[in-house]
C-alpha cells in the first residue's frame, strides 16, 4: 500500500512537471524572433525593401542567401555584412560579365553565322560587331550606375599599387598615399620632360643628379623615412644601377640593403661633382670614395668584400656577360676575367711605349687581340667540351 502511494505521487510530480515545460516552451516560442526560431531565411527577406521587424545578428549567414539577380540589393547586402569595398567592385564585375555573357551567347544562338560559306556575310558581321558593341555600351552602363563612374579606374588603379607598392611597408600605405606617391611621379615626369624641352638638350650628369635629390626631397613630404627608403630600394635609378652592377654577386635582401645605405648618399654627392674637373672638386671625390669604400667593407665584412670589389670591375662585369652569353658554367668567369685583365695591362704597355711608331703600335695591338680571342675561345670550348661529356655520361646505353 505504501509503496502504490509513492508511485502514485511520482506519476503526479512527473505530470505536472511535463505541463509546465510544454507550456515554457510555448511561451519561449512566442517571445523568440522567428529568423532565430527558425533554420532557414528567405530569400525574398533579404531584397525586401522596408526595414525587417526584427535584427538577425550578422553571423548567421551564408553567401547563397545574398546573391541576388537584384544588383542594388545584393551590394546593399554585401555592406551590410562589412564586406570590403574592393571586394564588393571585385564580386559585381564578375557578377555583370557572367550576365552579359549568357545575354551574348543567346544573341550568338539566334544570329548564328553561315560558317558554311567560303566567305562570311558582311551584312551579318557588321550586325555582330554592332551587337557586341551595344553589349559593351550597356555592361559599362550598368558598372558604372551599380559602381560609380570610376569603377574601372579603380580596378586598374588596384592593380598598380599591388605592381608598384610592395613589401610589408609600402603595401600597408593608405590608398590616399599610394595615389598621392602615383600622382607626384605623373607630375614630376611631365616637368622634367618641360625642363629638358626648354633647354633643348637632355640633362647633363650633374643636372640629372640634382634632379634626383629634389625628387627625394619632394617625396620625403608624403612619405616617412622608412617609407621612404623602401619606395628608393625598388625604385631609385641608384638602386636599378647597384642590381645591374651586382650581377652575379648572389646578394640577398638585406645585404643589398647594407649596400645602398653604405653607397647611396655618397653615390649622390660624387654624381653631383661629375662635371666638374678643378683639383679641389677631383680631391673631394676621392675623398667621399675612399669613405664609401670603408662602409661598404664594414657592411659586407671581410669575406664579401673582396667579391663585392670584383664584380665593381668593368671587366669581370663583361667576363659575366660573355658566360651568360655563351651558356657555359658560371666558373669560367674567373679565368675569363684574368685573361681580360693581361689584355687591359698589355694594351696599356703597347699605348705608353714610345719605342713604337703608330703602325707598329697597331700591328701590335692587332697580335694581342688575336691572341686575346683564341684564349677566350679556348676557354669557352673547353667548358662546352666538359658539358657535353658530362650530358653523354648521364645517358643511358
């Protein structure tokens, strides 16, 4: 009998308890907004104009949901996610062309050509040609009311700064610096260009470097000093001619650094002098090298330097060329540039001998570079002799 009694109130307790969630939940239910009840959105929510009753909070979304044959809408949808503006130019370009190629491949359908003549129709080709080119007015249209009217400018103007401003530092520039740097190179071109066309000559060594210097100085106002140098390191003329020159040398991105902040304010000064000749100035120069070459060897120790040196030399840079040229192992160029030393020693002793009358200096010149050339040709073919055996040996019998 006691043990029927206890059962008999559980059943009632569990009752009772089952009531009462029911109707929590009913009440939930009606509290509840319906976009977070249920799973599922509607298409048709997100393209209504009037403002929603409710707020769906922004990450419970998908991208399937704000696509939209509705252009305005679905650019209003893409901001009101926090899409990126060159994204969204980037997602309604593709969306655009996509359209207007399923209007295109409709037309073609319909006005197809009569591929089976020897000779197209010329009626029917200039009405192909009048048909994309009422395509391209229209596609352009729509861009530019979805887009603004410079929204082609933008996508070109994007794909300049990624050529132009690379690098952690020089990419991380606003867009308003990026166009200011963009603009003032446009300006300073065309005054130049006015400068020289009112001399009416091309710029002397000395003017060009002066030129240079109130380049930097003009840009030194849109740019901090790290900025600065980053933009130099890649678009200087000084560092175009240290690549050039460093051909070879197998530096990295921080040596080249070292290099140009050891050479480039220096280079400047010494360019600034070129046309100038009185011994002062001459002094001066050799002065500011012998600093320059004291910099260069503390940034690239004594181990780089002595290879820095030579590959400073008019002619390893030249024995460098005639490898590349040539396709032969890179390690020719040590014997390429001793021979082409010998030969500079030999002409300057033949030039200074005052034994020689101008026919006997010539004929002597001529015999050193015969010889000069056989050497060099030697060089080359034993290389080519090494390669080739080398290839035969790598072939299967």
């Amino acid at each position: 009998m006691r043990a029927r009694l206890i059962l008999l109130l559980s059943m009632g307790f569990n009752i009772v308890l089952v009531v009462m969630l029911l109707r929590l939940a009913q009440d939930l239910r009606r509290e509840l907004p319906s976009s977070l009840v249920s799973t599922k959105f509607s298409r048709a929510s997100l393209l209504r104009p009037t403002q929603p009753s409710v707020v769906v909070r922004r990450q419970f979304f998908s991208w399937t949901e704000i696509e939209s044959e509705n252009f305005q809408a679905y650019i209003k949808n893409l901001r009101s996610i926090g899409c990126p503006s060159e994204t969204i130019r980037d997602l309604i370009v593709a969306e655009v062309a996509e359209l207007f190629a399923k209007r295109r491949a409709e037309a073609a359908v319909i006005a197809d050509q009569q591929w089976w003549r020897l000779e197209p129709d010329a009626q029917a080709l200039a009405e192909a040609l009048a048909r994309e080119a009422v395509f391209e007015k229209e596609q352009s249209n729509l861009l530019t009311q979805l887009l603004g009217p410079g929204w082609h400018r933008q996508k070109l103007q994007a794909n300049v700064f990624a050529k132009k401003f690379t690098g952690a530092v020089l990419a991380g520039l606003s867009t308003e610096s990026k166009q200011a740097v963009l603009d003032f190179e446009d300006r300073r071109r065309a005054e130049l260009v006015a400068k020289m066309n009112s001399l009416g000559r091309e710029f002397t060594e000395t003017e060009v470097v002066q030129q240079q210097a109130e380049t930097r100085k003009e840009l030194a106002k849109l740019l901090t000093a790290d900025q600065l140098e980053e933009y130099l390191l890649r678009h200087s003329s000084n560092a175009s001619r240290m690549r050039d020159q460093l051909r070879g040398f197998g530096t990295t991105a921080e040596e080249f650094r070292g290099i140009f902040r050891a050479r480039d304010a220096l280079d400047l000064e010494i360019g600034s002098m070129a046309d100038r000749t009185d011994p002062a100035t001459l002094k001066r120069v050799r002065d500011l090298e012998a600093v320059r070459d004291l910099n260069l060897q503390e940034a690239l120790g004594p181990l780089r330097y002595p290879l820095y040196q030579m590959t400073q030399d008019p002619i390893f840079r030249e024995a460098q060329k005639t490898v590349e040229q040539a396709d032969v192992a890179p390690e020719q160029v040590l014997p390429l540039y001793q021979l082409g030393q010998a030969l500079q020693a030999e002409r300057d002793r033949i030039q200074k001998d005052a034994t020689l009358d101008e026919a006997e200096r010539e004929e002597a010149l001529d015999v050193v570079m015969r010889q000069t050339e056989r050497a060099r040709k030697q060089i080359l073919g034993a290389t080519n002799v090494v390669r080739s055996r080398a290839g035969e040996a790598g072939q299967p019998r």
